[in-house]
C-alpha cells in the first residue's frame, strides 16, 4: 500500500489495485487504482478527506449498470456505495432510501405496502443513488417524476438537500453527472392506500415483460443507447441488420438489440468498438446518429 498518501489503517473500507469487473454488470474493465465501499456516513467523510488532501480523482459508483469501465481501469479513488443500504416509509407515502438500496429491492418494498409509483424500477438492475444521478426510468416512469429530495454530498461544501428543480432532470441525466457530488440518500412520494396484492401484480408483469423482451441471461449494462424520438434505438438497429453482431466476444442481442452482451471474456475496447460501429451503420443508413446511455469511465483508446 503507497504510505505516501496516509492510509490511515483505520480505513476498512479503503483497498488498492483492486478489479471493478465484479462491480460491473458488462463484467470487464480494469482495477481502480484505490477502491472504497463505506458502510456509514463518517467513513464515506473519512476517505474522502483523505482523497482530496492526496489530490485524488473522486469517481462515484453505484451498482455499476448503465457504464463501461476501461481495461486501463479508473484512477484515483472510485466509492462504491452499495452497502449502504437502508428504506424508512411513512403514512403518507414518502419513503427515504439509502444510495445503495437496490431499485428493485425499494420496488418490492413499496409494492408490497400498498403503494403506487415504483413498479416502473422493478427490473432496472441499478440502485438508488444511481437512479437520482441517471433518472432512471422505463415503462413511461422515472425518477425525476417522484423524487421530492435528495441528501447529497459535495466533498467541497459538505451536505446538501436538492431538489428536482435544482438536480435539472432531463432524459436520462440530472446535474450529478459526471460530477464528484454523491448522493447519500432520496426521498420519493409514492401513492398510498392501495391493495397490495395488486400493486405487486402489476409489478410483477412489468418484471415479467422486461424478461421476455430484454436479454437477462448474459452480462449487459441494460440499454446502451438513448431513444432518438420519435424512434427507439432498437428499432433502427435491428432494421440496420445489426442483431447478432460480432467484434471479439462482445455481440447485440438477438433478443433486444439495443443491449450489447459480454458472451464471456470480452474486452471494454471490444464493447467501445461495437458501440461505434453500431453508431457509424445506423447513421449511415438512417441519418441519425445514435447517442449513448451508457456511461464511459476511464481512459478508452481513439478510435
């Protein structure tokens, strides 16, 4: 461990060298030079202290959906909140979840006390800070359309309550993104009052749709590309004849070819490569030109 940065023996929660394709769902990329995962909001305080006084790059991590991590890896130090974890609900429908609750775990919780506005997250494989920071969403919901607050660190001015207004939700982004600030916790106003047992039901078909349409059985980071309205990014792949696609083990998804699949020991440059041939065949035949979801951490060779 380079004791030229301090590392206080105290900090469990802090390694070096460590890989993040386990903590991926694409399940490739490289080590982040220092890897942290607090339990609690004083050795999140504690490491990020450290951090700044080192001059250390800070790059939040959720449950690692929704981006691709280079084979270089990521340098300074990543923090990955998915042991925090933790829900309170209230009479009235509100309920506080912890950054690393899992949406679909905070889904099941709220359907199974009768409460409506959730059932869309059922089969996003992310957690809560990564839903605030994306607005998550599928299936017509999203986060920004419950989300009241949310408690949010700045490793600069220390904690802040912001709201929708102030997190500038837009498609598949917030101001979050891409920043250093992390989200410690949200709030969502949920509709309560109803039969459980139907509002479980309806969870469970949208479960159930995602499964029979979206490819489950392989590593993926869910969508890849943002829908260019009024089309969806599938669609225009698939019509560009694109499902099955090849480059090294990365493949589109027959079953959804707006997923790309890690069929095994497939490389970060492998899935780059396809993303920008996918883009380069579809602009060409339709004139659009795709953007990503996905989210690129670390350095990726030009191409």
């Amino acid at each position: 461990m380079n004791q030229t940065l301090g590392v206080a023996p105290e900090f469990a929660c802090l390694k070096p060298q460590v890989s993040l394709q386990s903590l991926t769902t694409f399940r490739v990329g490289g080590p982040a030079e220092w890897l942290a995962m607090p339990r609690h909001q004083s050795e999140l305080e504690q490491v990020l202290d450290w951090a700044i006084a080192a001059n250390l790059k800070i790059t939040p991590l959720g449950a690692g959906s929704n981006l691709l991590i280079s084979d270089r890896g990521i340098p300074g130090l990543v923090i990955c909140t998915r042991r925090w974890r933790g829900t309170e609900f209230d009479a009235a429908g509100r309920v506080t979840a912890a950054a690393g609750e899992p949406l679909p775990t905070l889904a099941w919780k709220a359907a199974k006390r009768g409460c409506r506005g959730l059932e869309w997250a059922v089969g996003i494989p992310g957690t809560v800070g990564g839903a605030v920071v994306m607005n998550a969403g599928a299936h017509g919901g999203c986060a920004a359309e419950v989300l009241t607050s949310a408690t949010v660190l700045d490793p600069e001015t220390g904690i802040l309550t912001m709201t929708p207004a102030d997190l500038a939700f837009q498609y598949r982004t917030s101001i979050l993104q891409g920043g250093r600030r992390m989200v410690l916790d949200a709030t969502f106003q949920l509709e309560p009052g109803h039969d459980p047992e139907v509002v479980m039901a309806d969870t469970l078909a949208g479960l159930n749709q995602r499964r029979a349409t979206q490819p489950y059985d392989m590593p993926n980071c869910g969508s890849v590309f943002r829908n260019p309205y009024p089309h969806t990014a599938g669609t225009l792949i698939e019509k560009t004849g694109l499902k099955g696609y090849r480059i090294g083990n990365a493949q589109v998804a027959e079953r959804h070819a707006n997923f790309i699949l890690n069929l095994g020991g497939a490389t970060a440059t492998d899935i780059q490569h396809l993303i920008r041939h996918v883009q380069d065949e579809v602009e060409a035949r339709w004139a659009v030109r795709l953007q990503t979801e996905v989210k690129f951490m670390g350095e990726f060779p030009s191409i």
